[in-house]
C-alpha cells in the first residue's frame, strides 16, 4: 500500500504557505505605487523592492543552527508572524525611511519561513512520495502568483491602501493559526538533531551551507535567472509588441503550472529525476522561444503553458532532490542553500536581461533568456554522465 501523503499537518502547511505567498503577491504590484504616493523615487522604490530580498537571502543561512535549538515548528510560526507584523505595519508607514525597515523586517519573516516551509514539509511527507508531495505543496505558490496580483491592484483601486494592508494582515493571520495546529519538535527530537548536527558539521561553513545541495542550488540559480527576466518585464513586453491582456499571461502560466504538478511529482517518484527536469527544461526553452515570436494573444498564452509546465515541474522537482540528497538534521541548511541560490537568480536575473532590453528589445531579451536553460541543461547532463559513467566502473 502506497503510504499516506494528505495528512492533517500537510494540508494546513499547504495552507500557510498558500496565504503567505498570497499576501506577499498581493504586495508585489502595489507597494511600488505606495511608495511613490509617499514622495519615494526610482531608486528609492528598487531599494524597498531589492532590501526584501537580501534581507531573506542574507538570514537564510542562519536558520538552519537557530531551528536545532528553538525547534522547526516554533521558528517556522515565528516567521510567519514576522510577515504579519511587517505587513500590518505598511499602514502606518509615512516616510521611505520607515518603510525600507519594515521591508527588511519582512524579508526576514520571509526568509524564516520559506526556509522551514519546506524543511518541515519534507519531514511528513513519505520518501517513497517525496517528488509528488512537493510538488503538491508548490501549488499554493501558483496558486499565488495567479490571484495575488490582481486581488491586491483591485482592493488598492477600490478601497485604498489602508483596506490592502490590513486583509494582507488577515490573510497572514490565517496563515498564523494554520501554522499552530501543526505539532512541533519534541525536545528530544532536538536534542538529536542537535547532536547528529554538531557530530557531522567542524566548520561553521558546514553550519551555513549544504555542500550536497550545490548542484541542484546551481541549477535552480539558473532557473531563476531566466524567470527573473519573464516575470519582470513581461508587462512592458506587451506595450513593445502591442499585445493586450497581457495579465491573462500570468493566469495562463499559473494555472499550467498548477496542473502539471499532478503529474510531475508522480514521475519523479516512479521514473526518477532524470523524466522531471530534463523535459521541463525542453518545455521552458520552447515557452521562451515562443515568447520571441509572440504578436497577438494566443500566442502570448501558449508561451505561458508551456512556460509554465516547464517551471511548475522542475522547481519542485529540485526541491525534492535537494531534500534526498541530504541527511535528516541537514534539509534546513539545504534548502536554505536552494533558495538563496534561486532568489539571487531571479534577482540577478532581471537586471542582466534589462540591460540586454535595453540594449535590444524585449522579445529578443525572452530569447536570450533561454540561453539559462540551454546552460541549465549543459550542466545537468553532464553530471548525468559522469554519474553513470562512475557507477558503471564501481558496480553495486
């Protein structure tokens, strides 16, 4: 018998996650705005959006060593009310400077929880269900990108920005009380893994980094550096080629990457990695392709299905290997690792592919943004190789 994958403390992490990165998506759009309505320049408004970030990928490190001793439950709960705290305070942001700490408040919110999301995740979830339990949970993450961004521009241009601050604080909220009713670490689950981590790690670079989790963190830097530069500018691609309901793009690629996933885990469980992010990497070259010959809607919303697919199975797919790969008392600093790597690509990544914009065009940047997949590719294939090649020369 297959072993029980929807179990209560999976469907409320699901849940929490879904309404943390709701919230954060909601902000996404607005906040720029916000900050321009409080006298905030262009580089002020790139601070606020870029000290989120770095704050997160700076902590993440951290989290890992703070969760043996606090435990993953209670570290995790800790973020996310962080989150809370950050966003219900935008309402009483008046000046820029104010509002920059509150973003480095809220990244590192976000970076706890992110982190321990998935460390948590992976500990209830079954091994033999790894890749389709994952993948299952991402889903609240499409599910977010998909509504977040245009529930928080309607509630802004409906009621204001004081009405979007304080239902972001109640969505969080439900994320607070989800997160509470999952049971903790018990002390001497600690206790244990405290003491395999101080028998296994003798650097404090062992302590902040996941040498096992590098080479998936390098494929997932170059995911996100190709999905840095869809995301972002994808709105100014529609004005360049004249295309409307470019915001029908992000639903397309939601919903394609929500669907996927009911396959995708399943494959990698059964088939192995190799079916999941092969192929998927096929699917986002293609949906890049694509993108460079867009001229009207149908083909703006074909590029996002595949696009989609493409990255709706090799994010969790990643995630998934990452977490095999390494040992129990290991999977916060791994997936620390993970992400920091895929945040610092999706960062990197808007940046190197607005200049190429900017010196080009938009479509022939989604071009170019292929070029990470093709690199992507190159690099996993290789290490393919010299697996079996190394596996052929010392048989089991």
């Amino acid at each position: 018998m297959r072993e029980k994958l929807w179990t209560k403390p999976f469907v409320l992490l699901m849940l929490s996650n879904l309404f943390l990165f709701l919230s954060l998506e909601m902000l996404l759009p607005t906040l720029p705005v916000f900050a321009a309505d409080k006298g905030g320049s262009d580089a002020q408004i790139g601070m606020i959006i870029g000290f989120f970030t770095y704050s997160a990928v700076l902590l993440r490190p951290f989290v890992g060593m703070w969760s043996e001793r606090f435990g993953k439950k209670t570290l995790l709960l800790a973020g996310v009310v962080i989150c809370l705290i950050g966003t219900a305070s935008y309402y009483a942001a008046v000046t820029i400077t104010f509002m920059l700490m509150l973003r480095i408040l809220h990244g590192i919110g976000f970076g706890i929880a992110t982190t321990l999301y998935g460390t948590v995740v992976s500990d209830i979830i079954p091994a033999s269900r790894r890749g389709e339990g994952m993948g299952f949970f991402g889903t609240g993450n499409a599910v977010a990108i998909s509504l977040g961004p245009f529930l928080g521009v309607w509630l802004m241009e409906q009621y204001g920005f004081d009405v979007l601050f304080i239902v972001g604080a109640c969505i969080l909220l439900v994320a607070v009380l989800s997160t509470s009713f999952v049971k903790g670490d018990t002390k001497e689950e600690r206790l244990r893994i405290k003491a395999e981590s101080k028998l296994a790690d003798t650097s404090l670079l062992l302590r902040l980094m996941e040498p096992k989790a590098l080479l998936p963190s390098l494929l997932g830097l170059l995911v996100g550096l190709s999905l840095g530069g869809v995301i972002s500018f994808i709105t100014l691609f529609g004005k360049e080629t004249g295309v409307s309901n470019i915001g029908y793009f992000f639903l397309a690629l939601a919903i394609s990457e929500f669907l996927i996933r009911f396959v995708s885990g399943r494959i990698f469980d059964r088939q192995g990695r190799f079916w999941v992010l092969f192929p998927a990497a096929l699917f986002c070259i293609v949906g890049c392709v694509m993108l460079y010959f867009t001229k009207g809607t149908a083909m703006l919303l074909l590029s996002a299905v595949f696009y989609g697919a493409g990255f709706g199975a090799i994010f969790p797919a990643l995630q998934a290997w990452v977490i095999d790969r390494v040992e129990p008392h290991r999977r916060g600093v791994a997936t620390a690792t993970f992400y920091n790597a895929f945040d610092i690509g999706i960062g990197s990544g808007a940046i190197l592919l607005g200049l190429v914009a900017s010196q080009t065009n938009y479509a022939t940047m989604y071009l170019v943004s292929s070029v990470f997949f093709v690199l992507y590719l190159a690099v996993y294939l290789y290490y393919e190789r010299r697996l079996k090649r190394s596996s052929s020369r010392n048989p089991a």
